[in-house]
C-alpha cells in the first residue's frame, strides 16, 4: 500500500481519489510532526558525540515520542488493524522469549542468514519508508493541488466476485513509494552503514506498525506491558545467570556483553533497523560504541498511546467543559518520556544496559490508570 492519499485494496482501510488525502488544515500537527522528524534526525547527524550526556536521551526522546505520535495518528484513520487480545498479551512474552533464544544460538552458531534477513527488511523497510512518507508528500502535493490517476488492470482480475477495473493513485503517493524502495535498497545494499538512514527506517517501522496494530482494551494493554517488563528484566538483568546455572560457568553460549539481549542487539549478524542508535563513549554498556534503543521499546508502549487516543476521541463527546480530544494521549506520551528519563539515569548511575520496559511499563499504565482513576473513568476505559 501507499499510505495516506494512495492506492491500497479496499480490504485495507485506505482511501481512494473519491475521498481527501491529508491537509494542513485537517492534521497541522502530523505535519509539523514530519518537520520535527526531519530537524530531529538532521540536527543528530550534526551534534552526533558532542554536548553533555543527556543529548542522548534528547534525541531519542524526540524520534520514539514523534514515531509514537505519527503511527497514533495515522492509526485512527485506519478502519482495519491486526487487534492485540488478552490472549496475545499473554503468550507475548513467551513467543518473544522463543523468538529472542533462537536468534541468540544462530548468533552463536556463527549461522549466516544475512541473505535472508536482507531481502525481508528490504521489503518490510520499503513498504514503511513508502507509506511514511506518502503521508509527508501528501501534504505537499493537497498544496500543489496534485490530480489524482487511474492505471486499468486485466479484466480477469476480481475482488470479491467483481472486477478490479482499474488502480487508483496520486503522484505523492508513487512518488513515495519510489523513495521509500529507493532508501530501503540503499540501506540493505551499503550494509545499513549509516546510522542516521538506520534510525529514519526505524521511525518509519515503528509508525507503521503502530498504524496496524491496536489493543482490544486496556486491560490487553496492562497485561503485555507487564508480561513484556517481566520478558526485558529476566533476558537483561538474568539471562546470563540462567544460562551459567544450565550451562556451567565457560561455556561457549555465555553472553559476552553481559546479557542475552545485549549480545543480539550489537550482533553484527543482525544488522538491520530493529533500534535507534546514537554514538557515545565505547562503554560495557555501549559495546559498539553506540547508544542504543530498541524498537520495541518504541512500539509496545506506543500501542497504549494509540490505545488511549482512540478512547480520547470516542469519550470526548461525553466529557463536559470541553476536555480536549488528546488528555489520555498527552498524559500517555508524558509518562513514556519521563520513563525513558528514568532509563537513562539508570544507564547512567550503573554504567550498564538497562531493560527501558522495565521503566517505560509502570510510567505508562501507571499514569493512564490514575488519570482515569481520577476522572471517574476507569470503568469506561
């Protein structure tokens, strides 16, 4: 699909040329929140290892917090997402943990399938930059007053019994798509050599995911926040334990960065936009001489940010005095910055890897809960 503007299956949610791509007027905020987007990756380009320690946290603070926003946003206009249950929540951890050790032997292994994880981010890298930036382009273009195409299709091809027809389209849209499989091959191609390119897709992942995934209800989200705490601070702070009690101290599948988590996510082996990444001093914490923060670390607390912008819109006809649409969101993306704080001091103060959910988690649900609590809302949320 192409985003906002552009030609995806009715199935998917998007629009067409008979309904209005993105305007200024209609999302200021989304626009400016490209801007900033931009200005933030440019200007860490720039100041990358100079100025005090909490530049870091600067930077990524503003990347999660405008990927958050974007995907929040773009998510509402969806009319169809994969629906994050109870259930899932609940079996998150575990899949994740399976997922996290298999990836973890291949490391140790020396298994190479770089070829494979090439071509899979290639597409998955492609799509995201295409339909992030097909959002951007669109504000453009609804200025230019871009006209919209059709390109018809073989009449053999049906949808639900009917023939397709035709494809429609706008140039933003394919002007995007272009830029985001050109970016996307680049990145692959040059071995995703630049950190800066890395952390553009990685915002781009992020937003589209949060686009395409929701939570069925905040009791969903309390429990694959709290499951996933338990999954960072048990494959941080005491996968290397677990391993030396089964192991045996010496052995060849001990972590040699300290912890499970570490050792995947500086692996040269994995080498793909799956964290933001900022240079600093080469530290026991910073074992590729790089800051890092994952993308889940982005993602799982940003569900509940979308999560709570949708129940922001359905409750704001029901509040009196006019509360505006964005209170759950704006007191969500608070607490996930002050967490994040949190995650940096602690980096800090320790001088080692920190699991960021074990922060972002309680800050989150934490902060939500009590402004419902307060609000007299908690059963309608």
């Amino acid at each position: 699909g192409w985003g906002a503007g552009g030609a995806r299956g009715r199935g998917s949610g998007s629009r067409g040329l008979d309904e209005a791509p993105w305007t200024l007027g209609e999302a200021p905020g989304v626009a400016f929140a490209h801007v900033m987007l931009g200005a933030v990756l440019a200007g860490g380009a720039v100041g990358a290892g100079q100025g005090p320690p909490v530049t870091g946290f600067l930077y990524f603070g503003s990347l999660a917090a405008l990927a958050i926003f974007l995907g929040g946003r773009r998510g509402r206009r969806a009319s169809t997402r994969t629906v994050i249950t109870v259930r899932d929540g609940l079996l998150a951890p575990v899949t994740l943990s399976v997922s996290l050790s298999a990836i973890y032997v291949a490391t140790k292994l020396g298994l190479d399938f770089g070829a494979v994880l090439n071509g899979y981010f290639f597409l998955v890298e492609a799509l995201a930059a295409g339909t992030g930036l097909a959002v951007a382009f669109g504000f453009a273009g609804a200025v230019l007053g871009e006209s919209g195409f059709r390109i018809p299709v073989p009449g053999w091809l049906e949808e639900g019994g009917e023939p397709v027809g035709e494809v429609e389209g706008l140039p933003s849209a394919a002007l995007a798509g272009a830029a985001g499989a050109a970016l996307a091959a680049w990145d692959v191609a040059s071995g995703h050599s630049s950190w800066v390119v890395n952390n553009f897709m990685a915002c781009m992942l992020a937003a589209f995911f949060l686009e395409n995934l929701s939570l069925s209800s905040f009791r969903a989200a309390a429990i694959l926040l709290g499951g996933l705490l338990v999954y960072d601070a048990f494959w941080v702070f005491g996968s290397s334990a677990a391993l030396e009690a089964l192991l045996g101290a010496g052995s060849a599948f001990a972590p040699k960065n300290g912890s499970v988590m570490l050792d995947v996510a500086s692996s040269p082996l994995i080498e793909a936009p799956t964290k933001l990444l900022f240079p600093a001093p080469l530290s026991a914490a910073r074992p590729g001489g790089f800051s890092l923060l994952g993308l889940g670390d982005i993602v799982v607390p940003g569900l509940l940010v979308g999560f709570a912008m949708r129940f922001d819109e359905a409750e704001e006809s029901k509040r009196e005095g006019g509360a505006k649409r964005d209170l759950y969101a704006a007191w969500a993306l608070g607490a996930y910055t002050l967490g994040l704080g949190l995650t940096f001091l602690a980096n800090s103060a320790t001088a080692s890897a920190q699991p960021a959910l074990v922060y972002l988690s309680p800050a989150t649900v934490g902060a939500v809960t009590l402004v419902s609590a307060v609000r007299g809302e908690l059963p309608r949320l």
